[in-house]
C-alpha cells in the first residue's frame, strides 16, 4: 500500500545503537533534526498528515503515542516508516516480561526507531524487551523514568522515597544495566544522569518548551536549549510545533535553538 505521507527526499533514515546523534550518510551528524522529535499527539491519521505535511523537512522523526496509535492502529507507524520518516513509538509498555518481549517484537516488525517502556518494569521485564528488539539492529529501547508531569509530592504518595532526581537515577540505573540504550526524563534531571552515569547512551526529554509557551500539563519543563545544554541528546515537542500557526516555522526556530 502506497503511504499516506509525503516522502521524505532523504529515504529511509535509521538510528544507529552505537551513536545516538548519527542517521546515515545522506544527513550530517551534526545536522539538529537528528534530535528534534515532533509528536503527533492527535486522534486521526488526517491530522498526523497535515502536520507532517506542515513541518516539511523541518523534522525527521515523529512521535507517535498512545493516543494516536489507539486510534488509527500500527497502520500509522508503517505509512510514516514508507513515508522515510523515523517513528518514536511512544507505548511506554509495562507488563509481564513475556507480553512486554512479544509487543516489542511486533514494534521492530513495523520499523519503529525507537519505543518506550517503563523502567519500573522490573529488571526481567527489561531484558526482555531489550531481546526481543535486537531483531531490529537500529531500534532503541528506552526506559522512563519519570514522567515530566509528575513531581517529588507525586512520588511521595504512591510510595517512591527521595527526591525525583534520586528515583531518576536509580531507575534509569537499572535500566542501563539491563541493556536498555537510553531513557525518557525530564532534561532538570539529565546533567545529574550524564554525570554519574556517563554519555554512551541516549537520554529523551519530552515537557519541551520554547520560552513563553504555555507548558499544559506538564510540571518539570525546560527550554529546547537548557535541554540540550543539559545533556539531552533529543527533544520531544509537540504543541508549540504543532498547533502553530507555521509549524516548518516554528520547526526551524526551535532547531536554531539546538544548535544555539
């Protein structure tokens, strides 16, 4: 079946596991849409479309999530890979470890780049995801950690002792040791990650926020740039671009902040 989405002149793009800012030869390294990741936090594949359409070569890699693929289903991730886009599959599975390795296995099969699950899983739950990925070389497993709506009175009451930080980083300890390549966290806890657990891994932030927009629902939010500065190695945006009155506009604008 043709894709719904315009192609992308680059062709298929995919992540490398050894290094988390390189695509392959058609794109530079140090290009700033190897880290910009916009989501399509929206109900049909009619408006996934058009804003794809919208953002043009502004943007490499989409975001799809539960809400999207609840609705439309994993046509959407196939069209979007057909398309030449990179696909962020944002399900944040958590479960047993064998339905957790069996739902990872169907992601590699539709070509996700990347998929989420939750660090809390346990570290079985973990491995086997991670397993069950390496079917698709160039997909990253990533772990989160804490979601940026959440803050240190919301651990407190589902029994998470310390600081956001501390559950952070022990969580994404864990991860780590258990093969994941990367975790999901607020970029107000990424220079603590890359300080005490290094840079040979990819760190994810969503709750991105160009200064003077509104941050919704999200608690722990930090500017494109403080991300980056921080030590994220890709952002994840999506109203600010999205519901723009130019999205390729506001694409751009928030990629020269990266690279600012």
């Amino acid at each position: 079946m043709p894709s719904t989405f315009p192609s992308t002149p680059h062709g298929g793009l995919s992540y490398r596991s050894d290094s988390f800012s390189q695509g392959n030869d058609d794109l530079r390294s140090d290009d700033p849409r190897q880290r910009l990741i916009v989501a399509l936090d929206v109900s049909t594949v009619a408006a996934a479309q058009r804003i794809v359409a919208a953002v043009g070569d502004s943007a490499l890699t989409y975001k799809v999530g539960m809400q999207l693929y609840t609705a439309e289903g994993p046509q959407v991730v196939r069209d979007l890979v057909a398309s030449g886009r990179r696909v962020f599959l944002d399900l944040k599975y958590h479960d047993i470890p064998n339905t957790v390795g069996a739902a990872v296995a169907e992601a590699a099969k539709l070509g996700a780049s990347m998929l989420t699950v939750h660090a809390s899983g346990s570290a079985k739950m973990l491995r086997a995801a991670v397993e069950a990925a390496k079917t698709r070389p160039e997909l990253i497993v990533l772990a989160v950690t804490v979601l940026t709506s959440m803050d240190g009175n919301d651990l407190e009451k589902i029994g998470m002792q310390g600081t956001v930080k501390d559950s952070v980083v022990r969580l994404a300890t864990i991860a780590l040791a258990n093969g994941c390549q990367g975790v999901v966290t607020s970029a107000r806890e990424a220079s603590a990650l890359r300080a005490e657990l290094g840079h040979d891994f990819a760190i994810v932030t969503p709750g991105v926020r160009p200064a003077g927009s509104s941050v919704g629902d999200q608690v722990r939010v930090v500017t494109p740039a403080e991300a980056i500065a921080a030590g994220a190695s890709h952002i994840v945006v999506g109203r600010p671009i999205t519901e723009a009155a130019d999205p390729a506009a506001e694409a751009r604008a928030i990629l020269g902040q990266i690279s600012g």
